[in-house]
C-alpha cells in the first residue's frame, strides 16, 4: 500500500527546494555583477508576468513573478531574461555604456555568468559537510562479509574476507563505493578486481537485478553484486575536514548524475527516467514526509544537478553563454549578434522540447497515463 505525502506537503516542499536554491543561484550572478560594477535592471523569482515587487535605491527591481520554475537576474545592456545582449547598448551615453555587462571584460562576464552555477554547488557542499560534521562518513571497508548464493559474486567465486579494489575500471576504497556503482548498473556485465588473501583476481560479473517498492508506492530497479558489508565503520568528522568531504560527496552525487545521463544517452537506461519540475515536486514531497534530514540531503543533490544542467553548452543557459565567451576570447572578438540570436532561438526550441518531455515523463510517474489506459480499456 503506497502513501501519498499530499497535495499540501508536496507543493510546500517544492517551494522549500526550489524556491531557496534559485533565490541563491541568481544572487551568485547578481553579486559578482555588483563585484564588477555592473548595473542590476531586475532581480525575478519566477518568470512571466510580476506578481509583486520593489525598486531598490540602485534602480533594481526585485519582484516574484508569476510561473515560480526558476528565476533571472537582468543586467544592463541584456536584451531579456535569458542575458541575450542587446545590440542597443552601443548607442547608450558612455557612462551608462560603462555599466552594461558587455562592457565588462571577457573574463569578468565569465565570472559573472559561472557565479550562479558556482554558487548551487558552494550550497551542496556546505549542506553535506554539514551533514558529515552531523553523522560522520561512512568508511566501511569494501571487505565481503557473506556473500548470497547464487548471487554474481558468488559466480565469480568472491568469499569472506576478499577485498574489493575496483569495479568497472574505477578504484574502490569503501563498501559504499560498491553500493553507489552496482546500483546504477543493474543486469550489466562489470570488471571486478579483488584481493583474494595477496593475490589479486579480475573477474566479469554481470549484476543482479532487485526491484524494491518504497512506501509511497515508486518501484526501482537496482543492480547487486550480491554482497554484505563486514561490521559498519563510521568515521566522526571535525570542522576543519567536513569541507573536504562535502567537496568529496558533491563530486560523488556529480558523477552518479554522469553516469546515469551517459546511461541514457546510450541507450541502457530509458528516457523516462528523465524528470522534470513536477517530478522534483512530487520527490520533495516524498522526502519531507520522511523528515527534514531527508529534505534537506535533496536539496543538495537538486542544488547539484541544477549547477551542472546550467553548466552544459545550449544557449539561454550559463553554460551556453561561457561557451561564447570561450570562443570570444580565442578569436579575440564577440560572436557576432545574428549567430548568436540563432543560437538562442535553437537552445530556446532545444530546453522547450526536453521541458514537454520531462513533463510527459512527470505525469507517467504521477500515474496518468496508466490511469487513461485503465479509462479507455
């Protein structure tokens, strides 16, 4: 029997994960541009038409606007939200010219543009060296206990007391390196190196396939080796190490996020997978009904993806915009305007077809369209 968190909880979670995180990437832009000199038109939560709002003493006006999916920050001398650059600035009075953001150098409208997506992860790695500092890092070794019979370990003749050293080609130091890359991978055929006593073993096994309900009725599929770990070691980590390890963590959570983007794009996992907003939402929802900690871990790990997904090279996105500047600072002159404006209209037309497709994905993960098919038949 599956439990919903509720309509309620849900769009009360949503806003406590959205809502702080793109507050907290737009103000990554809106300081570095203050940094810099650069003059602030708008400040918005949200896009589209302005719910409500203020003008501060340096003309900026901060408003909440009324589809809360993200947020802008507009500089002078942007033709829109998207930090398009308007053609026009060039005919501005010098001093207000000066102030624009394409009259900064190239380097510190990098700086300004990257601050966002810098900031989302500087949020990650505060919140899980916080929770490192809280509940110390798990530093189990990666030693078999026991071992499942009929299991891919015991097919390649993995036994207590074997040491496992890498999986896949990649070095394994602790049992939860096992977990994080077995379960990605379920039903794959994998390289596993091991130390049996002194002697080192390679081996292929191809992982088991466990599928698990949780209590709000959601179905995975995870790979195993068919392991368990020896006694759990937890390590207590001080003040001066947790920005070491939530740096460490944030790069796990990253590579986790490649790795299963790598698994789509070619193939081994479906596109379905891929969730959007309403997704998030419902997520959020499920994780605050478990308890704050729970919240506030996804928050670190949206925070994670939303810097990454921002950091890609499609224009309209941050990465989209460094990517022209890389190219301005090679040919030591701008992408000329007509090119860009193309630029942003495919990039627009690109994150408009991944958006309908995300939310077709939502709704199935919401049950609708198996809902529609119990109506029809």
């Amino acid at each position: 029997m599956s439990h919903s968190p509720g309509l309620l909880l849900t769009i009360l979670a949503f806003a406590l994960v959205i809502g702080p995180l793109v507050f907290l990437h737009e103000l990554g832009h809106y300081l570095a541009g203050r940094v810099f000199g650069v003059k602030i038109d708008a400040f918005s939560i949200g896009f589209g038409h302005e719910l409500f709002g203020w003008t501060d003493r340096r003309g900026t006006r901060w408003k909440f606007s009324a589809l809360p999916l993200g947020g802008y920050v507009k500089f002078a001398g942007d033709l829109n939200a998207a930090s398009a650059p308007d053609p026009a600035w060039l005919e501005l009075p010098a001093e207000e010219r000066a102030r624009t953001l394409q009259a900064r150098p190239v380097w510190q409208r990098a700086i300004v543009v990257a601050a966002g997506p810098v900031t989302n992860f500087i949020v990650a790695i505060v919140i899980l060296a916080g929770f490192a500092m809280t509940f110390g890092v798990d530093r189990t070794p990666s030693i078999v206990g026991t071992v499942s019979p009929g299991s891919a370990a015991a097919a390649i003749g993995l036994q207590s007391g074997d040491r496992i050293i890498g999986l896949g080609g990649r070095s394994i130091a602790t049992f939860n390196d096992v977990a994080q890359f077995a379960v990605l991978r379920p039903g794959e055929r994998v390289a596993v190196d091991f130390l049996h006593g002194e002697t080192k073993v390679e081996r292929e096994a191809v992982l088991g396939t466990a599928t698990e309900r949780d209590r709000f009725g959601n179905e995975y599929k995870k790979g195993q080796l068919g392991i368990t770990p020896t006694a759990p070691v937890a390590q207590p980590v001080g003040l001066l190490e947790a920005p070491g390890e939530g740096v460490a963590m944030t790069g796990k959570i990253l590579r986790t996020t490649l790795d299963g983007l790598g698994q789509i794009i070619t193939g081994r996992r479906s596109v379905d997978e891929l969730g959007g907003p309403l997704r998030i939402a419902k997520v959020s929802g499920e994780q605050l009904a478990l308890g704050w900690p729970d919240l506030i871990f996804l928050i670190a790990g949206v925070s994670i993806n939303l810097g990454f997904i921002n950091l890609l090279p499609v224009p309209l996105l941050d990465g989209g915009h460094l990517f022209f500047y890389a190219i301005e600072a090679i040919r030591r002159r701008p992408v000329t305007p007509a090119i860009q404006e193309w630029a942003f209209r495919g990039g627009l037309a690109a994150i408009l077809a991944l958006m309908i497709m995300v939310t077709i994905n939502d709704l199935g993960a919401f049950g609708l369209w198996k809902s529609l098919t119990g109506l029809i038949g």
